[in-house]
C-alpha cells in the first residue's frame, strides 16, 4: 500500500493496494462498494474512519489479478488530494494487520516479476517519471513500450540458441552433429549487434540527463550577452568592463526537446585580478566537463589568438562563434556569425550546437541504454569477443562457456539472469508508491 501521487496538494489523490487482500482491505474505508465490484468501474463511494463518519467521498477502482499494473489484485481509492486526508486515510487501511507500506518502487518490481514486464520497461517507468525534456520523455515512453526490450530480445533469443546448439554438441555428440559449423559467424554478428546497442548509450546520457555546453572565451567578447538571449531572461550580468563574470552560471533550456544545461563562464585573459583568477580556474574545470564547448570570439581576434583560445578547450568538443557581428561582419573561417545584441544568428547557432552534439536523427528516437546497460552489454561483447577467438583456436567447451557468459550478462539487461541485489539496487532508486 502507498500513495500513488505526490504529497503535496492537488486535485487528486490516489491510494494504491495490492495483493491478495487489496479489495477487503480497500472495501474497510469504502463499506458502500459491493464485496464483488465490477472490475475496472469507477464507484463513487464514501470513505469512512473506523466509527463511519466520513473523511472523503471519492472514486474506488478494482483491478482483478492479473489484470492491473502489478498483475496481482489492486485496489485505488481516488480521493480528494488533500495531504492530510490522505495520511488518515493511509493510517486507517494501516490498521488491518496484514497491510503494509509499499517500499521505493515495489508496485512495479512486483509487475517485473509477475512477468508484466521485462527490467528495461521497468527501469523506463522510473525514466519516464525522471524525464525533463520533451526527449526524455519520448525516449522513456519508447522504452516503456517495449524499444529497449525489442532489441535486448532480438539478441537474447539467438544468443541462447546458439548456446543450446553448442551445449548440445558437447552433451550428444551424435545426434546434434554439426550444429556448431558456423558457430563464428554467429558469434560475430551477435557480437556486433551487442556493440550497436553499446553505442546508444552516449546518447541516452544526452537524453537522459541533458547536455552540458558552456560559453567561453576571452573576456569582453559578448559571451553573457549571448547566453542571456539564450537563455530568454537577462541572467547574467553585462558590463563593458573587462572580467565581469566571475563564477560559473548555469541555466536550462530546451532546443528540438533535447534538454540543455547553458554555462556562463568567467573570461580568459592573461592578467587578472585575484577573484577573476579564481573564476578563471572554474572555467577550466566546467570546459573540461562539458559535452560541448562553444567559444566566442570577439570582432578582430587574430588567427593566433583564436587558435590560442581554441586550445584551452583540450579535450572537449568546440565551436566557435564569432561574436559581437552587428559590429563588424567576421571572416568566413573564424566561426558562426552571432550577435547577442540583436539575436542575429541565433537559430543557425542552435542547429549547429545539436548537430554537433547530435548528429543526424532525432534525440527520441534513441533506445535509452542506461550506465548499467551499459555495463553489462560491454560485457557481452568482451565475452562474445572471447567467444569468437576461441571458435577459431579452441575447444567447444570453452567457446560454450564464452557464450553462456555473454547470456547471463545480457540477462541482467532484460532480468532473465538478474540477482536479489541487482533488483534491490535497480527498484530503491523508484520513488515511494511506484
Ligand atoms: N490511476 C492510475 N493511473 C495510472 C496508473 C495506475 O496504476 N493508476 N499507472 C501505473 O503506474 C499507469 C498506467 N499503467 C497501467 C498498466 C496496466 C494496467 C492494467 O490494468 N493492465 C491490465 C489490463 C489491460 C487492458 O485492459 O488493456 C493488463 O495488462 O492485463 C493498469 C495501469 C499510469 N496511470
Ligand atoms: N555591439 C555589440 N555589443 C555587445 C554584444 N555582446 C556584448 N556586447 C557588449 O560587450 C560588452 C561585454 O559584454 P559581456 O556580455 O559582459 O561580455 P563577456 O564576454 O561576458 O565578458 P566577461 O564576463 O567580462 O568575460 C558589454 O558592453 C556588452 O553590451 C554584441 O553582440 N554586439
Ligand atoms: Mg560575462
């Protein structure tokens, strides 16, 4: 039992039972429901303490095993979303002993293992509830529906094919004769397919937990008068004095319904005062955490100063802007034409950023593989690669074992091989009530 909905006022707020004894627990708060509602009907009904006076009127759903989220009985009581109403309304069906709290995601741990979803859909319900982008929503949703599973069953089924063939060889020799002949090929391509899905998972992240793109450069050249059109609100300060961003701000925005994080960082220069150095420090650090890095270079950089100020964002991708071109139009190669004064050059600007993060495609359509996907799809692979060297060097029995390793770690993609503390780990990340 937990509340389904936020506790916080609203207009609705529903209480969720299930198990065996959801309907006669819920019917104890709701005497005026039948002892055998039609399933899946809405009944107005009167929710009562324990001498009968009413707390609530409201709506009491019945969904009958296995027809409801969890696949067991469940019973909602949808009342009136007041926070207090709903603690005595929680602390009434607390009363029957053999109702307890739910803990952090157990309605759904319960549907995984009642076999109404696999893990991927399970994790995209807590992806979607998460989501804070239009893309993060549409990629959880295509989760939810299946995307991820689609792909990990795709592979999961002829992986264990492959291993029945293989064990089969090694257990009746004679019968199964010759069904590991092109055991390599297979290998390969299985292989393959693990590093395709592999390499979603930078953009999940991209997705998931939006992109990180700073502004910089030398100081003066525009780069807070940028991100404030950016960013749609005057959020950090201008001044025509050299050094006037100090600490690194950051703002969010949407572009196509991929979510961004913008950061404002101090100008570089040479000479600066004590604070300025500090804020210069941070904007080494944020450069060397960002997804991209854009710099902005002001009207009559020289090629060696642009090429100097290039440098600094090392390791990270950059794209440079040449900023400030209300003032003087920029040589073609020193980067995009942009004025943060007059909003000039905003939208190619905008597409070259999620192009340069993105590529072609659109964010939601990516199959959102989580860290953990991740994990133990490499996993996968490596043992896949093992695998495949050993079609050629060695004996069926270690090619065997490769690719029961392979299965087992792509099962703890789709949980057909997932551990207690796997599953503890995955669901006490879920909220309360999920
Ligand atoms: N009020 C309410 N809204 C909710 C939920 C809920 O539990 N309660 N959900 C939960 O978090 C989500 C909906 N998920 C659900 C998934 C399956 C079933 C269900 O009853 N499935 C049955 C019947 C399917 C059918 O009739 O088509 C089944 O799959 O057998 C219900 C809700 C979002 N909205
Ligand atoms: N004409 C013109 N002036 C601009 C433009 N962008 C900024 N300025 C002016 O240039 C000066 C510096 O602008 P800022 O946005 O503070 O520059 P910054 O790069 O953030 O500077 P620091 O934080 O000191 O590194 C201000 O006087 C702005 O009004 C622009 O696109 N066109
Ligand atoms: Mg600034």
């Amino acid at each position: 039992m937990a509340l389904a909905t936020a506790p916080a006022a609203g207009a609705v707020g529903i209480l969720r039972l299930s198990g065996p004894g959801a309907l006669e627990a819920g019917r104890r708060l709701a005497p005026g429901v039948p002892a055998s509602p039609v399933p899946r009907h809405a009944y107005l009904a009167s929710f009562v303490d324990a001498a009968g006076r009413p707390l609530d009127e409201g709506l009491f759903l019945y969904f009958r095993a296995p027809h409801s989220f969890t696949g067991e009985d469940v019973v909602e009581l949808q009342a009136h979303g007041s926070p207090r109403l709903l603690q005595l309304l929680l602390a009434r069906v607390l009363e029957d002993a053999r109702v307890r709290p739910a803990h952090a995601g157990e309605f759904t741990r319960r549907a995984f293992l009642h076999g109404r979803m696999d893990l991927t859909r399970a994790e995209a319900v807590a992806d979607l509830v998460a989501a804070d982008s239009e893309a993060a929503v549409r990629a959880a949703a295509a989760g939810l529906s299946g995307g991820l599973a689609t792909r990990v069953r795709a592979l999961e089924e002829p992986l264990r094919a492959l291993h029945a063939d293989l064990e089969g060889v090694l257990n009746f020799p004679e019968e199964a004769e010759g069904a590991d002949e092109d055991s390599g090929p297979r290998v390969a391509a299985l292989r393959a397919e693990a590093e395709a899905l592999l390499a979603d998972s930078g953009r999940s992240r991209l997705v998931r937990r939006g992109a990180r793109v700073a502004l910089y450069g030398p100081v003066n050249a525009g780069k807070s008068t940028l991100f404030n059109r950016l960013v749609g609100e005057a959020r950090a300060l201008v001044d025509d004095e050299p050094g006037t961003t100090r600490d690194v701000l950051e703002a969010r925005v949407e572009w196509s319904g991929l979510g961004l994080s913008l950061l404002d960082t101090a100008g570089l220069r040479e000479t600066p005062g004590r604070v300025e150095a500090l804020g210069i420090a941070r904007t080494r650090e944020a450069l060397a955490a960002v997804d991209l890095a854009l710099l902005v270079l002001p009207p009559g950089a020289t090629p060696a100063e642009a090429e100097a100020w290039t440098r600094e964002a090392g390791a990270t991708p950059m794209l440079r802007v040449a900023g400030k071109c209300d003032v003087a139009r920029p040589p073609e190669d020193v980067g995009l034409p942009v004025s943060g004064k007059t909003g000039e050059g905003l939208e190619p600007l905008r597409a070259a950023v999620l192009s340069r993060l993105w590529g072609e495609g659109t964010p939601a359509a990516v199959a959102l593989v989580s860290e953990r996907h991740a994990d133990a799809l490499r996993r996968t692979a490596e043992a896949l690669g093992r695998a495949h060297e050993a079609s050629r060097l060695s004996t069926l029995e270690v090619l065997s074992g490769e690719v029961g390793l392979a299965l087992e770690a792509l099962g703890e993609v789709s949980g057909t091989s997932a551990s207690e503390a796997l599953l503890d780990a995955i669901f006490q990340r879920f909220c309360i009530g999920k």
